[in-house]
C-alpha cells in the first residue's frame, strides 16, 4: 500500500471544494435564456378532474406556458414502464399504472402534479400557478397498507379493485410448514416498519434545454445513474436516438436511494425546452420534495419464528405488505419489496424459510428504494423476532443467536431463500462486539439508572446485506501529453467520497501520486457508459472496473519501456509506479512512458501512439457485508424521552479502501437508521389522506445531539469474488442499526412490561406506551 493507496486513512479530496462553497448543484446552474418552472399539484388524496381553466394563468404576467395532460398526449409524450412479470394470487398477471406526467382525468395522491406553469421567474411561475382553477371531484382515499386490503377499501385504480398489484414469494413453502408442524415453539409477531424520506440536503431539481440547432435535448438533473436517466428519456418518453440526450449531474448533495430515473420533472423540463425554445429551471423546495419525491420503506411483516426443542431455529415464515402508493412507474419501485427479502434469514442458520409478499397500492407517493432498500427491513424482521422469541421462551437473547448463527467453517454457505454467502466469520463479529460494548456489565449500568429512576435497555443486531449485485460497472483511463491521468466513471458521487475513494484505488494499481489524476463522473457525453451508483456497487464493480482498466494500461505500457529501455516485455517488471528491467535498476516512471506514447518515434511498431483504455467489470454474485451492532438507550419514563447513550459496530466490508470514509459511511448509514427508529415520519392523515409532514416543523430529523459517538471497528474478510477482495459498504449502517435500536428501546421498555413497541420512539409515543402500563407498574 502506498502513501496514497488502498487502506489508507485519507481525508476526502473533495471537501475542502465543497465546504468553500463551490460546487456545483442544480441550483446553482444558470442557463442563458432559462426560464421557470413550477407544478400545480393536486390538494386532494384522491378525486376526479372535472375541469382546468387555465386561461387567468396563460394571460399572467410573465408567464410563457402553462400545460396540462393533454398537451403531452397530443405531442406523443411517452411514459416510463415496469418490466418484471410477476402475478396476483389467483395467477392473473399484476397490475401496474406508470405516472403519465401531469395527472390525466384523477389525482391519486396528495401533491400529483396536475400542471406545469413556465414563466420568466419564478414567482412569476407561482403566482400564475395561483390563477389555475381546477374542479376536483373528491373521492374516498385509502392511505395505509393494512386499510388498503380490507374488503371495505376505497380502489386507487378502478381496473384493481382490491388494490393489490402482484404477490412475490421466495422459500420452500412446504418444507417450512411441515418444519412448522414438528417445532416444539412458535412464537408469532407483527412488525411495522413506517414510511420515510430520504431527506438529502439538495433537494431535486431539472432543467431541460433543447437545442433546436443540434436537435439535442440536455439535462442537467441531480441523478444517480446519468447514463440510465438518458436511456430512459431517449427510448421510452421521447421515442428518440440516445445520442441527441444528454444527461449531466455535476455534484449531487445526497441521494440515498431515492433520485431515481423515472422522475417527472425531468422529462417535463426537456419536453416544455423544446415547447418555448428556451431552457426550463425546476428546483423543489423542501416541502415541495415531501410531495414530488418517492419515499421509502413502509411495510408491514407478519413474522412466525419456529424452534426445537433447545432454541435451534427450525423455520421462518413471513407475509408482507409493502405499500407502493399510488403509481408503479418503473422496476425501480419495486426493488426494495423483493431484492432484499432473501436476507430474511440474516446470519443464522434456518434450514426452511419461506417469504411472501404483497405489493398494495394506496393514495400516498410511490416508494423507492432508500438506504438499504429492503435490507434493514430484512434485518429488522429476524433480529426483532429473535429477541421476542428469547423474552417470551425465556431464553438468553445472546446464546439463542450465538447456537444459531451460521458458523464461518460454513462458508461458502447456500440459506434456505438461496443466497449464497461467501465468506464472514458472523460469531467473530457478534463476540467482539460485546466485548467492545462490554454487554457483559450491562446489569451494572442498568442498576445505576433504576436508581436514577430510569429505564436503561441494550439492544443487539447481526446484520447481513446483498451488496454490489451483478451489474456491468465501466472505467476509463486517459493520460495526456504531461503524463498526468483522467479516469472516467460510469457510477456517480453523492456524497461517499468517490473522488478519494477511486483515486487511492488508481493510485494502489498505477503508483500515481492523486493530484496526477483527475475523476470525472456524471456528464454522458464525457463517460462512455454507467450503470450508476445505488445498491453499494460503486467501490466494489467501478472500483474493479478501475483494476481491468489499469491492467491494460500497464500491459501497453510495459511494451513501451521494454522499447525505450531496449529490453523484453517479459523482462520489465511493473512496481509502484515504476517499469523495472528485472535484475537491474534502470527503469522509467508510468508518467515518462506515457509521455513517451504520444511520440511516434519512441514507439516500438507495433504500439498504437497515445495511453488510453477502458475497463468493465461484472462480478459473478452479490458481496455479503456483514457486521453486529449494539446499541444503548437511557428511557426517561417521565418524558418519554429516548436517549441513545453508546453505539458500537463491528463490520466487514471485505478490504477497506479507506478507514476514514468507511468510518462516515457507517455513521451516516447508523444515524439514518436512528433518525427512523427516534422520530423520522412520512404521516398521511388517515381518513383525508393529507400529508401531515410537509416541512422540517413536522418532519423530525435527528439532530447531533439526538445520537452518540458511535464507534466503528472493522473486521475484514476480504471476498474473492472480485480483485479488491472489498465487498459493499454503503447502505451497512443502516442495515444494522432500524433492529439493534428498536431492540434496545423494547428491552428497556420491557422493565414495565412493554415489549411490543414499534418506531418512532418519540416522546410522546413512548410516554403513552409507558402510561398505558403504569398502574400495573406502579
Ligand atoms: N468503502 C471503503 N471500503 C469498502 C467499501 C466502501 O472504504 N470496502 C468506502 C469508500 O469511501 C466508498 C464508500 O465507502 O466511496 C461507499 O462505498 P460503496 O459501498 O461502494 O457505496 P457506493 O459508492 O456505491 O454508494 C452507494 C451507497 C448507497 S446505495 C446509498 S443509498 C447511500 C450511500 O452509499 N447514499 C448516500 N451512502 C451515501 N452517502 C452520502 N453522503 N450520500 C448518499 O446519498
């Protein structure tokens, strides 16, 4: 390992950048001519359009278009499509409705876009926007998942009256019942996993130009796979060659998930470009985001945990509804209902398991993945009915996982819902991590705030994920005249360093010092192919994909010295930046080859001048990171107030690129995992189907002193599943952290006998949960 390469703790380039102020978001692009958008979007969670009169808002100062549904259908305008086949219960296929663009004959949730007014400024925008009288016939709304299968429920979608769009199911469902019927113990529970936002600090934004003279359409959008916004706009909404798009992202203040592809907004801003022959700015505000943005998570499980006769795990077997909303647009909607379910099984060995799900739909917005997608709900699910098995067959929580969990000796191991787990040692992870929390003198601790007349609860998870799925990743290495490297990649930062990240991974494989290279992402003209940054990959197949492409560079650039230093090929060894002769010490730097490739005279015939290439990666199967978390909470049953007094990982991430934004990584994951389970809340109003927090008043978002320190520790099993031996390490937090605190909460609570505690954990939740048993208690 280099100064600069793999392992070493080095602090993000791009900060220093960022923190000054420049970069460069959405925002803060200014097109000349650009003009401004901004969405009418439906008040209602559910009702008929009877009328639009646009007219006051057409004749608005300033205004130079205002457009409707209509006005899309008459210009062929396309919509996103949902590809997976899957089928309904009784095997017809499943039912899926895209979102048209601006809402046709209904709105379905609460903020569906119903008009775009384009103005000169914004304001202008907003106060036509005002002028546009639309009739809404109200109608009976349904959202909440469990409301939205009763018999009784309002239909989102008169095609799919029982709002259920498909069913998915994994696992061997007659093994698993039959393991069912011979288990000494089953021990059932019904988890609820609430409805978030990603909540990033640049919330989205679009604009659109079109340039007549090229016939190019450009966006510049806040993405997370530029390469696939295009694809998308290019074959399926404009029906047009991929090279007139262009998608450019510049910096992305955080995405987490949820800045997808299939957004409106994009398509809109580009279409209305080419309406009025000038670029069209859209940027939403933070209560606008609540209301145009996907959201994540939602679901309910009904969990059955099966056990012999000393506590083995003989079977799991779970129904869930994830709640979809009111469109299905695009696959992506779907990824966080199914991808993730397999991991219901953690880290333990359960010989049946059977999984089925049900997607509903329901008057709120769509869902998307967000942080872990499906993973911490997985998590969630085994490691809260592990502790509510313990508590109610009165086993000790911590020898119940340790006799099940799936010993490294094991490995590689195929789980009953048929993953294939490479490598870990689970039992190392758990081991250390009660050591680090010192779990062993937790009764101690707990003693002392009794005395203080508080609840004192630890709360332990063993997580495990499918990170870095197979997917095509794309790397590209071009050196100048100077000797000095560009690399361009196909994934995209939002915040988890890639510029440093990528950088120590060239400078590992080239010898290169950073500030010889330069990292380019986000601009599809300028990278020749991406699949983007989302399910932990981008470390793992970019980082791989930078490994092939370094190859071949070495490979030409080893023919080249062997030419200068009148040598053979197979007599130049390549070391830190350096071709040696082997056995001698003459050499030459990778940068003198490379300013050697660009003269002709120089080059052995058979070398073509310049040093450029590219390289792909596709990894055979998912990584497995994995990892145990503890956490510790001090429950003040007079306030109801939670406080979240100690956090400790323990992770393997496979080879650790760089400690120091591992370690950020892990808190940022940990904190959004504890922002969900202490008081983060996307709240419809059950019977209006108003969304009741639109706004930072009532959307609470964990602030420092909401959290602790928390101590990360890595415990790496490199995997051989790809060059770096790294597995993925952005979602890991998370996956941990929604079960080991609400485990936590729910052993504190359990001191007054309250064991059934679902988030959010505010204070107000928690001192009526309290209340409710105080009289038994007292
Ligand atoms: N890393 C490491 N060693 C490894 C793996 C990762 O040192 N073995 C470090 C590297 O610094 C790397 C970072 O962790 O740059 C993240 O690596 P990786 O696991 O490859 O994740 P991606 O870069 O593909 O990022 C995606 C992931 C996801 S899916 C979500 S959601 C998420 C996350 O990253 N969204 C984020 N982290 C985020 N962080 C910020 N600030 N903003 C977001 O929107």
């Amino acid at each position: 390992m280099g100064a600069f390469g793999v392992g070493q703790p080095l602090s993000r380039f791009e900060d220093g950048r960022l923190l000054r102020g420049g970069g460069m978001y959405v925002a803060d692009r200014a097109l000349p001519g650009q003009a401004y958008a901004c969405f009418l979007r439906s008040p209602h969670a559910h009702a008929a359009i009877e009328a639009i009169e646009l007219e006051n808002a057409r004749n608005a100062a300033g205004v130079v278009g205002v457009f409707v549904s209509s006005d899309l259908a008459a210009d062929g305008l396309g919509r996103t499509a949902v590809t997976l086949k899957r089928s309904r219960s009784d095997g017809s296929p499943m039912f899926w409705r895209a979102h048209p663009g601006l809402a046709e004959t209904r709105v379905r949730h609460v903020g569906d876009p119903v008009a775009m007014v384009v103005a000169e400024s914004l304001d202008q925008a907003k106060d036509a926007m005002e002028l546009i009288e639309v009739s809404f016939a109200p109608m009976p709304a349904v959202t909440a998942s469990d409301l939205a299968i009763a018999p009784s429920a309002p239909a989102v979608w008169d095609e799919c009256p029982d709002n259920v769009s498909h069913v998915f199911e994994i696992g061997n469902w007659a093994q698993t019942n039959r393991a069912f019927e011979a288990a000494r113990h089953v021990v059932r529970r019904r988890y609820v996993v609430t409805r978030v936002h990603a909540q990033y600090m640049e919330p989205r934004g679009a604009i659109g130009q079109y340039d007549p003279k090229e016939n190019r359409y450009t966006l510049y959008a806040d993405v997370q796979y530029p390469h696939r916004v295009r694809d998308v706009l290019a074959g399926r909404i404009f029906r047009k060659p991929t090279h007139d798009f262009r998608v450019v992202t510049g910096d992305v203040g955080g995405a987490f998930g949820t800045k997808g592809w299939q957004y409106i907004e994009h398509r809109l801003t580009l279409w209305a470009s080419r309406q009025i022959g000038r670029p069209v700015k859209w940027t939403c505000d933070r209560s606008e985001c609540l209301l145009a943005d996907e959201h994540g998570r939602d679901l309910i499980a009904d969990v059955e945990l099966a056990l012999g006769d000393h506590g083995s795990f003989v079977g799991l077997r779970v129904r869930t509804i994830s709640n979809i909303g009111a469109y299905l647009s695009s696959d992506r909607n779907l990824l966080a209902t199914f991808v993730n379910l397999p991991t219901m099984v953690g880290t333990y060995a359960i010989p049946s398991a059977h999984v089925h799900m049900t997607a509903v739909f329901t008057n709120q917005s769509a869902t998307a993945p967000y942080r872990g997608a499906g993973r911490p709900e997985a998590i969630y699910v085994i490691e809260r009915i592990i502790d509510d098995a313990a508590r109610e067959l009165k086993f000790d929580r911590i020898s119940l996982r340790r006799q099940n969990l799936i010993p490294s000796e094991a490995m590689p191991y195929v789980t009953s819902l048929g993953m294939r787990y490479d490598c870990g040692d689970f039992a190392r992870n758990m081991e250390d991590v009660l050591a680090f929390a010192d779990w062993g003198d937790f009764e101690k601790r707990r003693e002392e705030s009794r005395a203080k007349g508080l609840l004192r609860g630890i709360g332990i998870a063993n997580s495990i994920e499918r990170a870095a799925s197979p997917g095509l990743e794309f790397a590209e290495i071009r050196f100048d005249t100077s000797g000095t490297a560009t690399l361009f990649m196909g994934t995209l930062n939002q915040g988890q360093g890639h510029d440093t990240t990528f950088r120590q991974i060239l400078s590992e494989r080239l010898g290169l010092k950073p500030d010889e290279i330069r990292v380019v992402e986000g601009d599809t003209d300028t990278v020749a192919f991406g699949m983007g940054t989302m399910g932990s990959r981008s470390t793992v197949i970019g980082g791989s994909a930078i490994c092939a492409v370094a190859d071949k560079i070495i490979e030409k650039g080893r023919k080249i010295a062997a030419h200068l230093l009148e040598a053979a090929d197979q007599d130049i060894r390549f070391e830190e930046g350096r071709f040696f002769v082997i056995g001698t010490d003459r050499s030459l730097s990778i940068g003198e080859v490379a300013r050697s490739a660009f003269q002709p005279a120089k080059l052995p015939d058979d070398v073509e001048s310049g040093l450029y290439e590219t390289g792909t990666f596709t990894p055979k199967q998912d990584t497995f990171p994995n990892g145990s978390h503890v956490c510790e909470v001090e429950i003040d049953p007079e306030t109801g107030v939670v406080q979240i007094l100690r956090y400790v990982v323990v992770d393997d991430v496979g080879t650790v690129i760089n400690p120091k934004t591992l370690k950020g990584q892990i808190h940022g994951g940990v904190v959004q995992g504890l922002g969900q389970v202490l008081m983060e809340q996307v709240v419809y109003e059950r019977s209006s189907g108003q969304l009741l927090t639109a706004s930072f008043m009532d959307y609470a978002m964990p602030r420092a002193q909401d959290v602790c320190d928390i101590e990360v520790h890595s415990s790496p099993h490199p995997t051989s599943l790809n060059p770096l031996g790294a597995k993925g390490a952005g979602e890991a937090g998370t996956v941990g952290a929604i079960a080991a605190a609400m485990n936590a909460i729910n052993d504190a609570l359990s001191e007054i006998g309250v064991t059934d505690f679902e988030m959010p954990a505010t204070p107000f939740r928690v001192w009526q949960a309290i209340n409710q048993r105080r009289p038994a208690h007292a």
